[in-house]
C-alpha cells in the first residue's frame, strides 16, 4: 500500500515479480503504469486510474492497482 497523500506525489514505483516488472507511477491526479515487460502492454493503455473502483490490471504479471477509499477503510464503516 502506498499512501496518496501528497508525500508521494511524483513518484515512480518498480514492482518486480516472478512474472514481470511494471513501473507504477503517482501523480497528484491519479495512477498509471508507465512502463511494463509484458507482451500486449494493455496494462499501459489502460491510462490513468483517478476514483476507487476502477482497477488497473497486468494479467501477464498478476498484478493489480486500485485506489483505496480512506473513509471505507475506517472500521465502523466496514460491511460484514
């Protein structure tokens, strides 16, 4: 989990997996891949994710990014 909280604003994270590498990056508008060893590179069309529930998905590399609502996260808020 990376924070989107401003403090991280700008920068590029390297995922790296038994699968693959992707190159993450956060802007204060959003998260996209930028970069990504896969064949179809559809991960990277995929373009810039801005709200929660809307997933970016690397299925070569099994991976997903999704922005986490804060208040979800809160435990009176959970459903069970």
């Amino acid at each position: 989990k990376i924070p989107l909280d401003g403090s991280t604003e700008g920068k590029e994270y390297k995922i790296t997996s038994k699968f693959g590498t992707n190159i993450v990056v956060i802007e204060k508008e959003g998260v996209y891949i930028r970069e990504a060893d896969c064949p179809d590179k559809l991960c990277i069309h995929q373009g810039k994710i801005t709200k929660p529930g809307i997933p970016l998905v690397c299925l070569p590399h099994r991976l997903l990014v999704t922005i986490e609502d804060a208040e979800a996260q809160k435990p009176d808020s959970v459903v069970r």
